[in-house]
C-alpha cells in the first residue's frame, strides 16, 4: 500500500468516526426533554399486570443520556425509576435504578432509532439474571420503554414493562 493510499485511507475513517459521532450526538440529545405517559408494569412474569402513570425527565450530552421519573400505579404507589447511560461508538453502558433487586447493570448499542440494552439485575428475577430493556423513539416527540424478560416456566419471552411516554 502507498503512503498517498494508506493517507487518503485514514482520512476516510477520520470522517466516517467523526460522523458516526455527530449523529450519536443528535441523537442522544434528541431524547432531551420532559416526558409523560401510560403503560403497564409486571414484577415477575407469573405477577398481574399493573397499569401505570409516569413522568421522566430525561437529559442528554454528545455521549450521555439520563432518564429520571416516577411511575404510579394502584392509586398509592409510586416507584421512582432512573436510567444512566454512558456512550462510545455506538456502544452504551449504564446503570438501571428502580428495580427491587437493587441497581441493574445496561450494556448494549443502538440499532436504528432504539438503544438495545441487555439487563443484568443486582438479584435473581424470574430465575436468572437476564432481561432486555429497549429505549426507543417514537417519533420527534415520543420514547417507548419496553424491558423483556424470560418466563421460567414456559421460556419464552414476555414484556414484562411497556411505557409509552410523549413529550410534555
């Protein structure tokens, strides 16, 4: 390879990472804002479904997002729930809060306009450790947050949490 190839190469990879930046940037900073919304809830998979009520306020940097909220649910009780990611070339790492097993690790990437998160929770819920959380847009003014988990009794997946929240 030429030093002529080898230069206009890295020039190339210079653009594209500080474009892949730029757009995880705006991105990130599109979920800035207020948001309320409805969904349901569900401590294990064999517990009722909850209906619940939210409100998240939620901050971003060029490599940062943070979702602080409340959830209310049967009348009196209210959880209050934050998510704090960290991201790097597309890669995101964070913590979860609001789960009764204690803080729950995130580690996932973006896909599109989702952040696909695996869950390692402080405890064992519905048999292991595992579940998946997905902070979606939902158009310009809209985050869905949906976590799946296993069902240990069947194995197959189930939403065991789907909030749709939309700017307010």
């Amino acid at each position: 390879m030429t030093l002529l190839t080898r230069f206009v190469l890295a020039g190339c990879l210079a653009v594209a990472a500080t474009a892949a930046h730029a757009d995880e940037s705006k991105f990130l900073q599109s979920f800035k804002g207020n948001f309320a919304g409805k969904g349901t809830v569900q401590v294990t998979t064999q517990a009722p479904t909850v209906s619940v009520s939210c409100t998240f306020k939620s901050n971003a940097t060029s490599s940062s997002l943070s979702l602080d909220g409340n959830c209310r649910g049967l009348i009196l009780v209210t959880r209050a729930i934050s998510a704090r990611l960290k991201t790097s070339a597309a890669k995101s790492s964070g913590v979860y809060v609001g789960s009764r097993t204690g803080p729950a690790q995130l580690n996932g990437n973006r896909s599109g306009n989702a952040i696909n998160l695996a869950i390692r929770w402080a405890k064992e819920v519905n048999g292991d450790r595992a579940a998946q959380l997905t902070v979606q847009k939902n158009g310009a003014d809209g985050i869905v947050l949906t976590v799946v988990d296993r069902d240990p009794k069947t194995g197959k997946s189930v939403v065991t949490s789907r909030i749709d929240l939309r700017r307010s």
